[in-house]
C-alpha cells in the first residue's frame, strides 16, 4: 500500500458568529503551554484533578485568539496576538489575511489589557506599528499602570520586560490612543465591561446589536478546566490575584444569570459560547458551528 503524504498545510482558523447585525470571528493566533506553578491560589492536587477531569493536557495549553467585529462602517480588532516569544503562536496576521483582511484594514483596536500575549503583535521588531491606521482603544487604568514608574521599580525583571513592550506599543500609536473608562462607548455598539484585577485596567469589550449581544473577555478566564470548576483559582501573572478572582466570580455569575454569550481570548478555540452552571461551579459550552457568510 502507498503511503500518504501528511497534510501539507493547517487550513486558517477563522471562525465566524453574528451579533444581531454585526459579523464577530474568532481567529486564532495559536497555543503554548504553561507549567502548573503558574495557577495559584488553590492547592496543587485539586488543579491537576480539575485540568484531568475535563480530559485537558498537563502542562495545560494555552489558546491565544483575537477577535475582529465586522460593524456596518468599521472593521475593528479585540488584541493582537503574542509574536515572538513561541513558534506555536504569531499566526493572527496570516490567518487574517486568509479571509482578506490586511493590516491597513483595520480601524481600530479595543485592547481588553497590556499583557505581552495580547499586544505584542501591536508592533513590529522595530517597535514600529503594525497597524498603520487604527486608532489604539484601552482603559485609562490600564494606560496608567503600565506607564507608572513605581509600579515598574516594583517589578520583577520578567514583568518589568512587560512593562518595555507595553510602553513600546503605547508609543507607537501615540497621536492615536483613546483611553476609555467605565461604561465608555468608544465605538456604537460596543461598551466597556470593566473587569479588573487581572491587571488594573483589565477590560471586557460588550457588544450588543438590537437584541443581542456578546461579552468579549481577556483573561477572566485562562484555563476554563481549572477556573470554571475553581473560581478562586488565579494566575502567577495576576497583578491582583484576589480582585481577579472578585471579578470572575462575579462576571460568571452574571453571564449565566443573563445567558448571555460569552467570547474569550483564551477560550478553546472557536472560543465562543455560553457559561453554564455545574454542580457548584462551572462548565464551558461551544456555540454550535454553523455557515453564517
């Protein structure tokens, strides 16, 4: 028997909802993987028991996605994806450009935080804009953290690299920043959800058309296998451990409470779904697939 050649090439991971009028894809800039050390707040054992309980990889594996909103009259973007720190990610730029969307194309981008895997790709090697016409959305919390000095000498070394390439970002799009703050509307049809803790500007994008409406988060939620099941879970990454956990219980709660959708940067790919109640916690549910273009 002849043997076959293995596929040749991944097709794009672009996935595609509607928010009444408004067209919102999931595309995927790729996974890496993080070390159990880097969930804190719950004891070992019962982090690994809920990452093998919902049949998830040790060490966990972390999905990276934008977002593009697709309005009547702009094409915006939620984050811009992790360049250059692991060869499974940096594929937003491709995968966009695989459904016809350039760089130049985009109006603006709403930042949910600062953190290297959410705005790295905002510049290139050069720390020169990518996007060459978008105007920069992020909360003013967060504009400020990130600029703080005191903040910064408080670091540590790893974060204080966070701290050069957010403020490498911030500059380039300088001239074209606007810092939004709690229940801004810096786009019609799109509302800032403040979800702080995480970082201290750390933002959820509400976007809403007619009746419906999507929540697009950052990282409320890293690991839905660990922190649906243990709320009180966070991450080593957290500037603010306790208030991220705040806020993600109460986020979770509400968006079971109003059924509402829920879109997630690290969400498993396609990464759009619902919230659902389980036993005393938590569950994932994937939106049903299906052609909407």
């Amino acid at each position: 028997m002849t043997k076959r050649p293995r596929p040749a090439a991944q097709p794009s991971a672009v996935s595609h909802t509607t928010v009444g009028d408004v067209v919102v894809s999931a595309v995927n800039d790729g996974v890496f993987n993080i070390s159990l050390d880097d969930i804190v707040g719950v004891p070992q054992d019962a982090i690994e028991a809920a990452q093998l309980e919902d049949f998830r990889p040790i060490p966990p594996l972390l999905t990276v996605n934008s977002f593009l909103i697709q309005m009547p009259e702009q094409l915006l973007l939620v984050d811009t994806g992790f360049i250059g720190e692991f060869p499974t990610v940096g594929r937003l730029l491709p995968n966009l450009a695989s459904i016809g969307v350039e760089p130049g194309d985009i109006d603006a981008i709403l930042m949910t935080h600062m953190h290297p895997d959410h705005e790295a790709g905002l510049t290139d090697e050069n720390g020169k804009a990518v996007y060459p016409n978008a105007e920069l959305i992020v909360h003013e919390d967060e504009v400020s953290f990130w600029l703080d000095e005191g903040a910064y000498s408080r670091a540590s070394e790893t974060v204080q690299g966070y701290f050069r390439l957010a403020r490498t970002a911030l500059a380039a799009y300088e001239g074209r920043t606007t810092q939004v703050g709690a229940d801004d509307e810096p786009v019609p049809g799109i509302r800032v959800f403040p979800t702080p803790g995480h970082t201290p500007g750390h933002t959820a994008w509400h976007v809403h058309s007619g009746d419906d409406s999507l929540l697009i988060w950052g990282d409320v939620v890293h690991l839905p296998g660990v922190q649906l099941a243990l709320p009180d879970a966070g991450v080593a990454f957290d500037i603010d451990s306790n208030a991220a956990a705040v806020t993600r219980k109460r986020v979770l709660d509400q968006v079971t409470s109003d059924r509402m959708r829920v879109a997630g940067v690290h969400l498993d790919y396609p990464s759009v779904g619902r919230i659902v109640r389980k036993r005393d916690a938590y569950g994932y549910l994937p939106e049903v697939w299906q052609p909407i273009l």
